[in-house]
C-alpha cells in the first residue's frame, strides 16, 4: 500500500507510548478495552498502532548504559522492549493482525495493504516509536497520526513538577517543532514530549498530529474518528 487508493479510506497511525502496557492498575482489562477499540476502528479503516518501550525500555537502557553498553546498543535494546509490548497487543488483536510484528517500515507499510490494524514496535536504532508511526503516516498519506501517551497532552510548563501547568489544546506545525527542538536530544532512552525526526516529517507532509491520554478510550476513541477530543491538536 504505497500511496491510498482512490476508494479506500486513508490510513490512521496510532503511537501508544509504552508506559501505558505496565502501570500496575487493571492493565489486562484496558489492554482488552484497548483491543476492541482498535478492532472496531481498524475494521473501517486501516490502522497502523506503533507501540513504545515505556519504563520497562529505560530500565534495560540505564542497565546497559552502566555496563558501558553503545547508544546503538542501548537503542537495540529499547528497540526488542517495544516489540515485546507489540507482540502482547497483536497477540491479543488476533487474526487479521499479523502475530508476528513487522521489523521494517516497509514491512509494516505492506501488511497495512493486506490486514489492519497492524501492530509493530520500534525498527531502527536512532530514533523512537513515535518515529516509526511517522516514518509510516507520510509513506501511506494517513489521514492523521494519534499520539496516545499517559501525560494525555501537551503542557505548557512540567506537569510533574509544576501544578499551574496547563494543557494546551492547540498548536501550529511551527510552534510545536519549536518545543520539540528545544526539548529533545538523541541518546537511547530519553523522555521527550515527541520524537524530532517524527515531528519534522508530520510537519512537512501536513498531517494532523493528536495527542491524547490513552487510559482515556472515549478520548483515544474521538482522536482516531477525527472528532473533537480532550488533548492537543497540532495541525
Ligand atoms: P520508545 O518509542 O518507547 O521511546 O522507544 P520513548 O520516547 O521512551 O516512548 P514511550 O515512553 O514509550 O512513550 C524506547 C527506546 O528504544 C529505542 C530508543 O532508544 C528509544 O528511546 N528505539 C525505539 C530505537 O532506537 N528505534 C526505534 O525505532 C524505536
């Protein structure tokens, strides 16, 4: 599927961060929630889910980093985190979606032609999930790219650290390159609000970035149907 047919629905790209798999609080009945969202969703439209490392990526790379492992070393092993969090999901998709992750964008870009929604974690060293799902959306001109994270949207202070945070509901391509600029860096593991070579290539190809809070399915929901949705726009 390399470019959208003149019938056939654009695409949709989901990126759901890792650190929402693990948190301790009835993860097996969202991830069953989850599942069924995207089955519907999928079933109308090809969906694409990239699905991050979360904690469980920093923990191996702060490891590795310790024992002196390389950066590429350290972004290999995000890299099988975020496909073990992807075989979980597609496992629990069932068929049509592919059991076994596809490694590659064009891997993925080809199964999306055949079965959705299709799952997959991270590909090559150097950049994040949320990379591969753009990397994805310019290849297949989705229709827009949904950022499902726990932060839920984009802060215009720390809202770890600063309780007058408050969430911005939306921005221009410009102004969010900007912040993402000026936030991110490029060694294994770091935490940053997107990802630089995702967010220049969404930009470039004009497709509406959403961010959302994943725990939150109705939002989540809204976000992927292109209705109005609690969280950021950036179009
Ligand atoms: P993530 O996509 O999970 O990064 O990849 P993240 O920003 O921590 O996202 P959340 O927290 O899940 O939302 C984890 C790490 O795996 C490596 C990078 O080191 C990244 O920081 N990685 C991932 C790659 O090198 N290439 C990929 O394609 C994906």
């Amino acid at each position: 599927m390399g470019r959208a047919r003149a019938n056939s629905p654009r695409p949709i790209v989901l990126s759901v961060g890792g650190s929402l798999f693990l948190t301790g609080e009835d993860d097996a009945a969202y991830l069953r929630r989850l599942a069924e969202l995207l089955r519907g969703i999928g079933s109308r439209q090809p969906l694409a889910v990239v699905v991050g490392g979360g904690g469980a990526a920093r923990e191996y790379i702060e490891l590795g980093r310790e024992l002196g492992l390389t950066e590429v070393e350290l972004d290999e092993l995000g890299i099988e985190v975020t496909r073990l969090h992807a075989r979980l999901l597609a496992a629990l998709l069932g068929p049509p979606t592919p059991a076994h992750p596809p490694s590659t964008v064009s891997a993925a870009v080809h199964e999306l032609g055949r079965a959705s929604p299709v799952v997959l974690g991270g590909t090559e060293p150097g950049h994040t999930t949320d990379g591969v799902g753009a990397l994805i959306a310019v290849r297949t001109r989705a229709a827009r790219f949904v950022n499902a994270t726990r932060v839920g949207a984009l802060y215009d202070r720390d809202p770890e650290s600063d309780p007058k945070a408050r969430p911005v509901p939306r921005l221009t391509w410009p102004e969010f390159r900007e912040i993402v600029q000026r936030d991110s860096g490029s060694s294994a593991g770091q935490r940053f609000v997107f990802d630089r070579l995702g967010a220049e290539l969404l930009a470039r190809a004009r497709i509406p970035l959403a961010i959302v809070d994943g725990r939150n399915l109705g939002a989540l929901s809204a976000a992927l149907r292109g209705a109005r949705f609690p969280g950021t726009r950036v179009d």
